[in-house]
C-alpha cells in the first residue's frame, strides 16, 4: 500500500475537502459561486455560516497584498448582497504565509475553535457493533425527507431553516455521483442517524454525520461510519478524509483517522 508523506496527506485532504464543500454549498436551489484567483467562495443562502464559505486556494508566489485585498474585498461584497453569515476557511499551508495578517487588515476575526481535518487508511479498524441496527442508502424522496429532518435536528439548524435540505438537491443526491447519503435505525424505530460518503478530487469523504439527540450513543453513528468506509475500501479506495467537529473527534480516532492539518476559521468582525 503507498504510504504518504505528512505534507502530502495534508495536501490531498485540503484538496480534497475544498472540492467537497465548494460543490456542498453550490447546489443548494439558491446558490452562487465567486470564483477568483485565490479563493472560491460558494453560498447555499441559507442563514447558517456552515453552509456559505470561502475555501481558500492559495495564491501565486509574488501576488501583490494589494491584489489579495481587492480578492478578500469582493469575497466580502458577495457575501453581503447573499445577506448570509459566512466563513472563511484557511489552511495552514496555502500562500502567503502572512495571509492571517491580510484577513485581519480586512476585517475579518478568528471565530471559533480550528476544524480538525483528519484522514485515515483503508481498510479501517473492525468496530463491534450492536446486531439489530440497519444501514441503508437513500433511495427515495421519503429517505431524504427524514434525513432532512435527522439533520435540522442534530445540527441545530434555526426554526424552519434546512428542513428540505437533500430533497431540494434529490438529483444530486439519489444518483450517488458525487455524493451517496445513507441512514441507520434499529430494527423497529424509525431512522435517527446520517451519514454521507462523497468523492472530492479523486478522494472518498465522510460528511454530514448526525444522530438524534434521544439516540446518541447508541451505535448508530459507529455502524454508518462502517458502512461509508467499507463501502470506500470495496471500491479500491486507500485513502479516506473528513473534518471532524469537537464531538465526533474521538470518534474518528477509533477507526483510524489522525489528524493531518487544522482550519483555521474566520468571519466578518460584525458577525456577518
């Protein structure tokens, strides 16, 4: 099996990952992209911050600060005529190393704790699982409908936010190319959880993993992590990637992800 060097695992996780979320937040029935030399900025407008980003891509050694500014600037004009909140996520990597500085000169602030990115080698750990829990991939409008629903709940999204989030993208969602959603339940309750394996720059990610709050811990989030990367590893995958939040962490280290790079992410400093 091909082992990668640190920088190169961290390099096909950026890749892959801006890949991933740059096609989230376009598909959305009220999207639009900025794409400019070194930033791609893509927006579901929906009034979650997670789901309206600029992804930065690095810039050509010699562009000029005052270039970058005039590229931050109109990242930020974009996103106020979206009339959305929004972030900026910036790997630690990309050029120039003194891009912290500039997105600072521009007004925007570090938000929140930095977004792990993770990457793990296939075929992944074997996991206990309990025996009476089903694992199934989306196929109707019903299945995208609850997983909507699992979604809205889980992530908090506000009051009537997100609520037809898959089925508005059914197209995208029901053919599995690029993205392939699955859910999870016990054998005689209805679904509680959500998983989504989806191919980004060659590479194979898990997203939008969610449980119901009265059904964490439960093993249901465990046994569609093994469904995705089983179903990756089948396809001759070696490589699988993520960004993990705070909760799902430890989670991700029992089937074998390590920490690759942090993003550091930023806002608009009057919260926008």
């Amino acid at each position: 099996m091909q082992r990668h060097s640190p920088q190169e695992l961290a390099r096909l996780a950026d890749l892959h990952t801006c890949a991933v979320q740059a096609w989230l937040s376009s598909r959305a029935p009220a999207a639009a992209c900025l794409d400019r030399i070194g930033v791609r900025a893509t927006s579901t407008g929906l009034p979650i911050p997670l789901l309206n980003l600029a992804l930065s891509k690095g810039y050509p050694p010699g562009t000029a600060d005052e270039d970058i500014g005039k590229e931050i600037e109109s990242v930020k004009a974009f996103f106020a005529v979206r009339n959305v909140p929004w972030y900026w996520w910036l790997a630690p990597h990309l050029s120039p190393p003194h891009m912290v500085q500039l997105l600072q000169a521009h007004g925007l602030a570090f938000d929140r704790p930095p977004l792990p990115a993770m990457i793990a080698h296939l075929p992944s750990p074997a996991i206990p699982l309990p025996p009476d829990i089903q694992v199934w991939q989306a196929t109707t409008l019903t299945d995208l409908q609850v997983a909507s629903q699992i979604r809205h709940t889980a992530f908090r999204f506000p009051a009537g936010v997100g609520l037809d989030y898959f089925q508005s993208m059914a197209a995208d969602w029901l053919k599995g190319d690029p993205a392939r959603l699955f859910l999870a339940s016990f054998d005689s309750s209805p679904p509680a959880a959500i998983g989504a394996l989806i191919m980004g720059n060659g590479l194979p990610g898990i997203y939008v993993m969610a449980t119901l709050p009265e059904w964490s811990r439960r093993g249901l989030g465990k046994a569609i992590l093994t469904r995705l990367l089983d179903k990756a590893a089948l396809e001759g995958h070696n490589l699988v990637a993520l960004t993990a939040s705070r909760l799902g962490y430890p989670l991700y280290q029992q089937f074998g992800f390590e920490h690759v790079f942090d993003y550091a992410i930023y806002r608009p400093d009057d919260g926008r």
